[in-house]
C-alpha cells in the first residue's frame, strides 16, 4: 500500500507534468545546429552583413540541393559532408539507427538534418534498418578496453593541446559556442575513434574538425580518455599458462607442467585457481613500429620476470611487497616475442607491466608509459594491435544483411543522403530550386515545420533569420566575388580561427576558455600560451610559411601547449591566396657590406651572443636551452619571418606585438654595441639576418651552454655556500688545501657530508639563474646523519630527538676563519655555546678530519650527549668503531662512546663531560 | 601604435625645432657615467652596494663575494683598487654598514661580518636572523635594505617561482630588530628587485611585472598591508599580525576595484609603464644629497635592469597613500642595473649583471659611477595630481607660450588587468582633455586643467611642445602618473 500522505495531489502531478513537456519542448526548441562562429558572432555583422547567412548556408551543405553559379559558389565556404566509405570500421550500428531516427538528440548541435522526418514509425523504422546496413557494410569495427594509464595522458592532452578551444573541457559547464561531443562511446571504438582523431579529414574533408597532427599513440591515448567508460569485451591476446606450488623465485617452468593453460586478455590474474602459491606464464607477440631503446617495468608481488625474445630483460624475482624493477632492450621493428613469468608465495598478489620508449612518446611534456600488454597480439603475424573485436558495446556482432544492403543502397539515393555523402552510388543528387532564386523565402527547409519533402535542420529563429537575409541578396552574388577582407573574416569563422586568434578586434581566446591555454614557460606570461593576433601576419610571414602553416599545422613555439592545428590545403587555399593580398611592409634596400659574406655572419653571430645583444639569454638556439625563458628558436626566423618585417621589428617590438616581453635590441634604432659593423643599425640587423639564415647550420653563438666551473683550495680554504646536494639549501661547503672537503649544513646545524678531492663545480649556479642541487665535484662522498649533533638524553637509553635542529630551538651564529679562511662553525642551543672547528688532516694516503669541539655553558648539563654516527652496522675496533664498514671514528682522551640500537639503526653517541664551564669533543674521522 | 606614434612625434617636434639652433642636450651633458673598471679574472656581477668608513666602497657579487673599492670617488681609473673582502656567500642583495659590521643579506640568512685583525678581510660572519626558508628554486631571492628609522633592517623574499609560495614567508617583507628578531610584516611580494626608502623614511621596494602584477612598479611596504600577490598568504598566521588575514582578489579585476574591496591592499604607488619605462624594475636610492646630484632633492631613483637605466620617482601621498610619476631619467649604463648607492657627495654608483636576464647593456657585469655635471637639465621637476588635473614644477623658467599652448601636450590613460596570470596588456584606455594651461606667475611650474581624469589609471603625459624660456626642449618629455586616487 502506498502511504497516502506521500501521493502526490493530482493537481500539482499535472503541473509537473506539464512543466516537464514545457522544459523538454524548450529543450527541443534549443536544439539547433551548432556553427561556433555563428553562435559567437551571431547575426550582427555590421562589415558584412550577409555573412552570418552565408556561414550558415556553407555549414549546412545547402548549395548541394540548392544549385549556384560559380560566381555564388566563390562566396560560399561549403563544408562537405562526412565520407561514409569505411563507416563499417568506425561507427556502432545502434549509434547510427538513432541518429538517423533523430540526429539532434543523439548528437546535439549537429549540422545533418533530420530526412527522415516525414515518415511513419513503421516506415522510419524499416528505412533506417536498410540505410544502417548499408552504410555498414562496409568494414568491421576493431575493439579495445579503455586502460588506466591512456586515460589519464590522454585528459592531459585533451585539455592542452586545443581539443577544448572548439569542444570545452569534458567536465566543465557546456559553453554556447563549444561543439558538443555525443555519447561518444556509443558511436565509436578506442581504436575506430582514434583513427578518425589522427586522421579526422580523412572522413572530414572540410577541415572543420582540424588535425592536430597527433601521433598515432596520442590519438590513442585521447581516445581512450573520451571513451573511458566504455566497457567492451576484447578478444584474447595472450597465452597463459597456470602452475601451482610453493615457490621462493619464479619456478623454472621448464621443468613443470602446467595445471592449466589457455588464452587470455592481458595479464589476467584472474586465470588462477586459487588465491595463492601458484605462478603464472604469459607470452604474446609486442608490436614495435618505431625501432629503439625501449623501458619495461615490472610491477609485482611477489616475484616476476620478463623476457623479450626469450633473454630476461626486467627481474623482479624473489620474495617482495609490491615493487618495481625495470630494464631497458633496444628492439627493430616488427615482432617480438614477450614472456612475463610470476609467482605467489602468499599474501598479496599483484602483476603489471609497462613500456616507455620512442613509438610511445607524447606531446611536449608526457613521457607515457603503457600496459604493454595493450600492444601484444596473439600471433606474430597479427597486423595493429589491439586486436579486431568480435563484440561492440551494447550491441551482438553486426552483420550486414544483403537483402537489406541492397535496400538501403536504393534508400540512401532516394532520401538525398547521396547528395551530401560520399559514396554516391547512382552519382545523382536531388535537384531544389537554385539558391538565388530563392528570395525571400520561409518555406521548404526554412518553414518552422518544414514538409516531408524538405530536410529538417531545426534552426533556430536567428539561424533562420540569418539564412533568409542572405539569400534576398543572394541574386546580387551573380556579379561579384568575396573581397579578400571578407575571405579572410569568413574563413576564419568557418574554421574558429577566431576561438584562438584576434584579428581586426574580433575574435580571440574567449575568457572563459583563457585558462585552458597553457605553456610550459608561465614566465613568458600570455605570449608564451596564447596564440598570436594574426593583424599583420602577412606583414610578418614569408607567404609560402603561412600558407604551410594554415595547411599542415604548426608547431614551432615548443612552450605554447596549444598546437596550431592542421586545416588541410582545401579547406585554406582560399584563406592563404587572400592573405597573400594583404598589404606588405616597405622594402628593406639591399645593404652592401665591405667584408666577405662569412665575415658578415661571424658579426651577426657576435651580436646574437652573450658579449652583444644576449638574444641568446631568452630564446634556444637549435634547441640549446637559453638561460631565462625558453623563448621560440632562433635559427627558426629566417625560416618564418620576412626580412622587411625582421628590420622593423627588432627595432620597436612592441610595435608589433603590445605587451611583448622582447626587449629593443636597437633602442630608437641606435645600436648599443657601436664596435660590430661600425655600429650601423641596418648593417647589424642585416648581418644577424644572414647570419640565422643559416638556420639549423648556424653555428652555435657564445653563451649557449655552461662551461665548468671548478673551485680550487690552493693555498688557502674556498667556502661555498649554496644548494648543494646532500647539505640542503643552506649548505656552507669548505674545500681545503689538504683535498678533503666538507659541507655542513646551516639549517640542519650538523656536517652533512665529507669527501676527498676536487670540491664544487659552481657552473650550475653561477651560470644562467642558478637552479638547484649540485653534489660534490670530488670522491667517496660520506653522507653524516640528519638531525642535530647534540642532544639532552635523561637517559642513555631515550632515543635520539628526530625534529629538525632549526625546529629544536638550536641557533646557527655563523663562523670565524682564519687568515686561511678555515672556518669555526659557531652555533647554541640552550645554554650551551659550540665551537666546531673541522680539521683536514694530510696523510700520505686520503686525507681525514679531524674534529675539535668546544662546548661552553654557565649551567652545564651532565647529561648531553654527541651523536657521532648513525648507520646500519658500527663495530667497535682497536682504536675506535667502524662505520657501515665504509668509515672509522675515534677520539681522543677518555670519552665513553656507547654503540646502541636505534630504530633498526645502529648509533655511536658520547656523553660530554664538562671540566667546569667546558667540554671538549675531539673527533677523528677517516674514511 | 599609440605609444610609438607618439614618441615619433615627439623626436620629430624636438628635432625640428631644436636642430637649427645648438646641437641638442644629451644626458650625457648633465649626468655623466664614469667606468670602475673591474679587474681581470673578477666576476662582479653586483648585488649590493655600500660606503664604508674612509672613503670605500663595498660591492657584493651574486656570486657571493665581497670586494672593497678604494677611492671610489676618483676620477683617474689607476686609483680604483679591488680587494677581495669575503667570499663563499649566497648570492649578497643586501649591503649596509653600522657599527664596525657590514650586514649582509643572503638567500638564507642575513649575516653580519667584521674585520677583527684588520688585514681588510672579513673573518667573523656571524648570523643576525634566518627566520625564513628556501628549497633550491633559484627565484627565491632575498634582498636586504638599509636600516630604518627604527634601526630595523628590511628583507624582501621572492615567491617560489612566480606563482607560488612553497616556504615560509615567502611573498613578504620582514624586518629584522636590532636585537635579530624576524618579524613578518608586509604580504604579497612576487619578485623584489630592490629597496629603499623615501625622503620620509617610509620603506618601498620594486615588484616586476608577473602574475598579478600588469608593469613593473614602486610600492610601499607598510606594517600589515598587503602588496597584491596572493601566494603569501598562506603564512599569514605564522606571522602573527595583529590585523585580519587579508581577502584573496579576484583575477582579472583591476587592483583600483580590488583595493576598495580588500582593505589591507595597497596598490603600486608608481607604476613603470611595461616596456616605455622598463621591463625589470630594480634598486631604490633617494637622493638626500641637499642638491649635490642635481635638481631633484628629495626625489626617489629607481633602476632597471632590463633596460640598464635609471628612472626618477616623484612622489606624493593622496588621502594617505603614495602615488606618483614616474620620469626617465638617464640610460646607456654598461650592464644590467640591479643595486644602487647614493653617497652623500652626490655620487650614484650602479652596479650591474645580467646573467639570467638579458639586459640592454651588454656586459655581463659592472660597476658605474654617475655623477651630476653641475649643469641643471631641463626637465619636469614635480608633477603632482589635483581635483582637476596636475601641477607640473620645472628645474628651468618655461616659456610662456609654448607650455600654455595645448598642442605641446598628448595625454591618454590606462591601466592593467590584475590577474594571476603572468602580466597584462594596457587596458581600459581613455583619452581625458587638457582643457587649460596656465603658467604660475613664477614662470617655473604649470597648471594643467584636465576632464577626464581616471582613477586607478596611468596617465601617460607628453609634452614635446614645450620649451624653457631659453629655448630648450625637455630632456625627457613624458612622465606616468598613477592616479590611485583623485584629490578632492
């Protein structure tokens, strides 16, 4: 019985209700066909305002039905339809019944009508049949799980490289102006969809979906992150083979014969029998298409092995947790035969392999690692891995039906699909009343509802609107072509340069999209993540670069993570020819020099360099790294750029690029270095354009790179204070005469390391801004324990204080040296007042330190204790204890050091005696 | 482009009118730059500049040493000797002297040194405070000031990188007691390039323009405030402030907006227009030399890096709070400038680098004396803003007719988006009238009568028109005035 208090009044169900069809008819009414450019610049467009009808015209392929002269047809930007030839190898046949039963629905925003509109269910129902199977027919859909490790690199490049500038993130709130993704799992395979990614104008000749010139491991790995949910079956591609026994190591398998044995996908755990003690061979054929050196990890608990080509490559034998080995093979070409052996010994079980190497690379900053069982076919012969599926999501295996293909052949011209897809099979289209006779008309595809007869694109009232404006003047287009400005304007609306690109005030990184635009230089501020204003660029670029550009995508600023996509020559050779019309900058006259040409070069190579105008401070030169910012190479410019504009430029920047960080290398067009080419301006900038013309044979400028920089203690002490590694940030390493050297560390108040020979290289931080950690120069590098020398322990069994000695209070006072510059560390904590004064000591072998420790106090304690050591092992010796088997310490007088255990360590501690006010520690240290 | 149409036009103007007449004043004319020529096998890429007791000069190096120059103020290069006074250091940006000690500020610590048994080499470096943290990023700066009127010795420290902060305090200005107490005092530094204090004795250091920073400026570092990086923030409790943590802003605001909002927020005093005035804003001096360096007692200098100039502040406090102009002043220095001196004779030393950032000057470091040649430049003394315009002050009697003509005047305004993003481009540009300008009856100083002035903007001033009663164009014919606030 339903509780009656809880029934919903009849009244307010039917308000519900109608509330519900309100927002659902609202919902329909705003599904319209999505034009990026159209729903950012709508229909006002006071420069040229036939063009938002036109944008849409072009969009949606109305000139395929619509006939045009060639003169209207130079006005329209047609997006071609998408190319069904291998739709069987690429769509999931549910996803195709469904849209063509309702596209906007099932793929919200899309520019395909709805043909089908004008029949009944029973009809609709048996057309769709026949028009699925024989768009099919054609191939058959590989298959693949989504994996752990693709996904997440492929979110990473999703969202950097420009797949949200046009779809918006995955997660996000939808953006009017995004192109919204369908079920996308529901259309596509792993495999299927990352074709179509690495190759996207091979099914969309129009370049409206760019490439973005993915290697074939990216677009897998962003395939995976869009159908990361799908769950498929894939067929089995390895053998595994299932022993059990009580093992110490991976068995020699040889000896054995298996309880069972089969196929599997991947490394399937699961195949076992029982939960522990058993092993597990696996073996398949990997795939590498790009010979190499190639990195194998092994995860695994317990033991395992991997072997390609039957040698061992990674052990991860024995006993273990979970942990990981790995090893590196190089491997040709082709196929090669992958073993992983695995044991349990009980506990935990765990077993996963990964490759990294040259066929498997990503984008900029990924450095991806694999299931390399993802890569593993059954057989050596097998062509891509993953393998072809049997099974598709949701649906049994399709087969096309002959009768129904044949059916579907007929249907596909008759309902006018062949007049926008290709293949065409009857080479016909249907025939409407040609675009400029069709005035101002509200009728056919523009009625609110349009007929049977008519495709149903479901515009919108400013679609509509647009459509008709344009088509009243549509009979004017008779006689005139666009003017490149309008090209230029409609081109990049078409293709959402705009999303990207400002140019004349309009368009540019929308700001809710802004910081999805990323580099990896953060200090090179917008320049170094959003892509460029393209006023101008005619002026800036040599027309055959930017028509590449435009054509196959660019990828020269390595720090912009968002790529320049690939458009494709048809859809740009229009854009590209009415940009070559665009005003150039004046000419720069020829400017003659008196000296030879290798003569001229070798001063613009002086000028680029660290002694002249340091332009190598900010921009790599061949990939050098410069010493700030990372800025765009330069032996790339006389490749980009125009000479006319190189002139200019490097004389006021800002000019051409407000808000630039590039500095005036010519302030006011006077040179600053008035001894190179007898300080003319013209001459030096000429002779740095000949000079990079070189382009990647240039020779390398000064001030590329970091010479060594070794400091010597010759007659007296060096002291170094830095990051040094080891000795922390506050590190004050000494090297002395006698070659043993030291670093104590400030913070830490306690000697962190010791070593014998040379002392510090100081390149790494007196060169460019000094980044980091650098080890010591020398050898046998002794590391001392962390924490603080000296503790109050009110028993000698209290462990060790484990806070930092900054955190207990103790004071770093400093030093004093002598003439020598050898240094007394200075340093308190409570009362007590230390003196530390480290020794070297010369012998005929290494040289060894010496310690004398001075220690001061109005209220000594008697229970302060030195901790001389910490290690694995200390054994006490004749004359004092050995340390780790690697270093001895002793001391002089009659101190009475005590060995004890301390957390699985071993520690050497001192009681310190006071003698009135005093206590001295001397310490011998040898190693 | 606005600005370059502009400055052409000004040269244009002050060629024509000028090249009939003498040749034109150069800077050289009135401030000259004398080489201190460091010697072979020294790489003094100098960070901190101080006078010691008898005449020497202290030069610490970001290699983290010390040298003493004796004779500093002599004109024949023989007498310029470097001796090596401390080496082994962290990377010194902060020299002064007090007491028998030369404190020196490094990465991790500030350090006082002495020269116990006179051989003029330090051999006492003992810590005065290192109540901070650094993890190996080299953007973790620390500069050190001089000692305020308090006795206290100010560090500024550098963010981790741009854009945050990964150890304590960094992103503040602390003070250091006489008694080496660290007290954490300002909040939302991002990268300091020097500091100094005001005729007033009021503390300010130079940001660079970054991550909610638009241009590089001049600000001032009061006890509690907060100086626009929110990164900082995060150690606010640990400071122990008596105030409220402050509210973090909003990106892609305007620091005006954000400043009636965040009360603790103390926008740029000056702003260095990015890149008319600089791109690396650096050492702070004020010149207390009672017009031993020229015309502009009183007045702040600040220097850049970048650009291996210096610039000149002038000052003036509205409804409590700094704001000013900025004038370019002198360039043409040998390398990248980063520290400053200016003695009490009137002489300015600069020291210079550019490793890591590219600088104008072409030499890798430097050392340089300026010195005023006794001639007075013609230049706009003061510019101070009023209710309806400014008052513009002049080292030289102006000539009547040209400086109340409007056409010897340009003016636009602008300012910076405040972002977290790394800079900004000129915004929100406006082009308010002169409506009037009338000479005082002094003949030295102007007023200009403005609609449209703009609060939170830049307002950006040309004058190529105008000319001194003999003759003169100015040396430098642009100033930037920060408009924080209007006066009533």
């Amino acid at each position: 019985m339903t509780d009656p208090s809880r029934r919903i009044p009849r009244a307010v169900f039917a308000s519900i209700c109608i509330a519900l069809i309100a927002f659902q008819a609202a919902l329909a009414a705003d599904r319209h066909p999505i034009v990026a450019g159209f729903e950012r610049f709508g229909a006002s467009q006071k420069a040229d305002p036939t063009a938002p009808g036109l944008l849409l015209i072009g969009e949606l392929g109305c000139t395929t039905c619509h006939g045009v002269s060639s003169t209207i047809e130079s006005q329209i930007n047609r997006k071609h339809a998408p190319l069904l030839e291998s739709a069987g190898a690429r769509l999931r046949p549910d996803f195709v019944r469904a849209f063509l039963a309702d596209p906007q629905t099932v793929k919200p925003g899309t520019t395909m009508p709805h043909v089908l509109h004008g029949l009944n269910d029973s009809a609709k129902k048996e057309t769709i049949e026949a028009l699925t199977h024989y768009v099919l027919s054609n191939g058959t859909l590989p298959e693949a799980r989504p994996s752990r490790k693709s996904i997440t690199a492929g979110e990473a490049l999703f969202n950097q490289i420009g797949c949200t500038v046009c779809h918006g993130k995955s997660d996000g709130k939808p953006l009017a102006t995004s192109i919204p993704l369908p079920d996308l799992g529901a259309k596509y395979s792993i495999p299927s969809l990352a074709e179509f990614l690495a190759n996207p104008h091979r099914v969309r000749p129009s370049g409206r979906m760019p490439s973005l010139n993915l290697t074939a491991q990216e677009a897998q790995v962003i395939a995976h992150y869009l159908l990361k949910d799908l769950r498929v079956n894939v067929r089995p591609n390895m053998r595994y083979e299932y022993f059990e026994g009580d093992w110490q190591k991976v068995p020699d398998f040889s000896k054995l014969k298996p309880k069972a044995s089969g196929i599997c996908e991947g490394l399937d755990l699961a195949r076992a029998e029982r939960a522990n003690s058993f092993a597990m061979r696996y073996s398949g054929f990997l795939r590498i298409e790009k010979a190499g050196q190639y990195r194998f990890f092994l995860h695994s608990d317990d033991g395992a092995r991997l072997l390609i080509d039957d040698k061992l490559v990674v052990d991860n034998d024995g006993i273990h947790p979970p942990q990981e080995n790995r090893g590196v093979v190089g491997l040709a070409r082709g196929a090669h035969k992958l073993t992983i052996e695995y044991f349990d010994g009980g506990g935990q079980v765990e077993l996963e392999a990964d490759i990294q190497g040259p066929g498997f690379s990503i984008g900029n900053t990924i450095r991806l690692r694999q299931d390399v069982s993802s890569f593993v076919t059954l057989t050596e012969q097998e062509a891509t891995p993953p393998p072809p599926g049997a099974s598709t999501a949701g649906s049994a295996r399709f087969t096309a039906d002959s009768a129904l293909v044949d059916k579907g052949k007929t249907l596909f011209v008759q309902h006018g699909c062949s007049s926008c897809h290709q293949p065409n099979p009857a080479g016909k289209s249907v025939v409407a009343k040609p675009l400029a006779a069709l005035g101002d008309s509200a009728s056919g595809c523009l009625a609110s509802a349009p007929p049977a007869s008519s495709p149903m694109y479901s515009l919108n009232t400013a679609q509509q609107t647009a459509i008709r404006e344009s088509l009243k003047s549509a009979g004017s287009f008779e006689s005139k072509r666009p003017t490149p400005a309008q090209t230029i304007a409609r081109t990049m609306t078409a293709l959402n340069c705009y999303a990207c690109h400002e140019r004349g005030q309009v368009g540019g990184v929308e700001s809710e999209r802004n910081a999805w635009f990323t580099t990896t230089q953060k200090e090179m501020g917008d320049e170094g993540r959003i892509p460029p204003r393209l006023d101008g660029v005619t002026a800036k670029l040599k027309p055959t670069y930017l028509r590449q550009a435009l054509a196959q995508g660019l990828k020269d600023r390595p720090y912009m993570l968002t790529r320049m996509p690939r458009f494709g020559a048809p859809a740009t050779t229009a854009l590209a020819d009415a940009f070559d019309t665009e005003p150039k900058l004046g000419p720069i006259p020829a400017i003659t020099f008196d000296d030879t040409p290798k003569r001229v070069k070798s001063a613009g190579r002086q000028l680029v360099g660290s002694d002249a105008l340091s332009c190598i401070k900010c921009h790599t030169f061949r990939n050098s790294e410069a010493e700030g910012i990372q800025a765009i190479d330069m032996t790339l410019m006389t490749k980009r750029l125009n000479r006319e504009w190189f002139h200019r430029y490097v004389i006021n920047p800002p000019e051409f690029r407000p808000g630039t960080r590039m500095p005036t290398a010519w302030p006011n067009g006077q040179t600053i270095v008035p001894n190179i080419l007898g300080g003319d301006t013209a001459k030096q900038i000429e002779a740095v354009w000949l000079y990079l013309s070189d382009g990647s044979s240039a020779m390398i400028p000064a001030g590329i790179g970091r010479q060594p920089l070794p400091l010597f203690a010759i007659k007296e002490a060096v002291i170094y204070r830095n990051f040094i590694e080891g000795a922390g940030t506050r590190a004050i390493g000494v090297g002395y005469p006698e070659r043993a050297n030291l670093a104590f560390d400030a913070n830490g108040i306690r000697y962190a390391l010791l070593w014998q020979g040379g002392f510090m290289d100081a390149s790494r931080h007196w060169s460019g801004r000094g980044e980091g950690f650098q080890p010591p120069m020398g050898d046998n590098v002794i590391a001392l324990p962390d924490g603080p020398a000296f503790a109050s322990l009110s028993s000698p069994s209290n462990p060790w204080p484990t806070l930092k000695a900054k955190e207990l209070g103790y004071i770093f006072r400093g030093y004093r040296v002598t003439p020598d510059q050898r240094p007394t560390f200075l340093y308190e904590f409570g009362e007590t007042r230390v003196e530390d004064q480290p020794v070297p000591v010369a012998t005929s072998k290494t040289p060894s330190f010496k310690r004398v420790i001075t220690l001061s106090s109005d209220h000594p304690s008697d229970t302060l204790y030195f901790r001389a050591a910490l290690g694995e092992t200390i054994k006490p010796t004749p004359n004092g204890f050995l340390v780790n088997g690697e270093w001895r310490v002793s001391f002089d007088g009659e101190l009475k050091p005590i060995v004890r255990n301390s957390a699985g360590k071993t520690e050497l501690i001192v009681p310190v005696k006071f003698n009135g006010k005093t206590a001295t520690i001397v310490e011998h240290i040898e190693w | 482009m606005r600005v370059g149409i502009l400055t052409l036009f000004a040269a244009i103007l002050a060629t024509a009118a000028f090249a009939a007449d003498a040749p034109t004043p150069t800077e050289a004319d009135y401030y000259k730059i004398t080489d201190l020529p460091i010697p072979a096998g020294v790489v003094l890429e100098v960070g901190a500049l101080e006078m010691l007791p008898g005449d020497v000069l202290a030069a610490s190096s970001r290699r983290g040493e010390i040298y003493l120059v004796d004779k500093p103020f002599s004109s024949n290069p023989r007498d310029f000797v470097f001796t090596k006074f401390a080496g082994g250091l962290h990377e010194v940006l902060g020299l002064v002297y007090r007491d028998g000690w030369l404190y020196a500020t490094q990465r991790g610590e500030l350090t006082r040194l002495k020269d116990t048994n006179n051989d003029r080499r330090a051999d006492l470096f003992e810590t005065v405070a290192d109540g901070w943290e650094i993890n190996g990023d080299y953007h973790e700066y620390a500069f050190g000031s001089r000692f305020d009127r308090d006795g206290n010795l100010w560090v500024a420290l550098c963010l981790t990188g741009s854009f945050s902060s990964e150890n304590k305090f960094r992103g503040w200005a602390l003070r250091i007691t006489p008694e080496g107490k660290v007290l954490p005092t300002t909040s939302g530094l991002r990268s300091p390039g020097g500091l100094g204090m005001n005729a007033a004795g009021d503390m300010f250091y130079t940001e660079n323009q970054g991550p909610w920073n638009g241009a590089c400026s001049l600000k001032h570092l009061a006890p509690g405030q907060f100086v626009g990086h929110p990164a900082g923030l995060k150690w606010y409790d640990d400071a122990k402030l008596p105030g409220k943590k402050p509210e973090t802003p909003k990106s892609g605001s305007r620091v005006a907006i954000e400043a009636k909002r965040i009360p603790e927020l103390v926008p740029p005093a000056v702003y260095f227009p990015y890149p008319q005035m600089g791109q690396s804003a650096s050492g702070i001096v004020c010149d207390t030399t009672n017009g031993k360096f020229g015309p502009f007692a009183g007045q702040m200098f600040v220097s850049d890096q970048a650009a291996s100039t210096v610039m000149r502040v002038v000052l003036e406090k509205v409804k409590g709070r700094y704001q000013g102009a900025c004038i370019p002043f002198r360039q043409g220095f040998s390398s990248g400038n980063l520290a400053m001196l200016l003695t009490l004779d009137g002489s300015l030393f600069i020291g210079g680098t550019n490793r890591g950032w590219g600088s104008r000057g072409g030499k890798g470091y430097s050392l340089e004396r300026l010195n005023w040649t006794g001639k007075i430049p013609f230049e706009v003394q003061t510019m101070s803003a009023r209710h309806d315009g400014f008052d513009l002050t002049f080292t030289k009697p102006i000539d009547k007719k040209t400086v109340e003509d409007l056409k010897s005047y340009k003016m636009r305004t602008f300012t910076y988006i405040y972002q977290e993003s790394y800079g900004s481009p000129e915004v929100d540009e406006t082009t308010p009238v002169i409506e009037s300008a009338v000479i005082a009856a002094d003949s030295k100083s102007v007023r200009l009568k403005v609609k449209g002035l703009q609060e939170g903007h830049i307002h950006e001033l040309h004058m190529a028109g105008i000319r001194s009663s003999d003759g003169l164009p100015l040396l430098h014919d642009a100033a930037y005035y920060t408009m924080n606030l209007i006066p009533d």
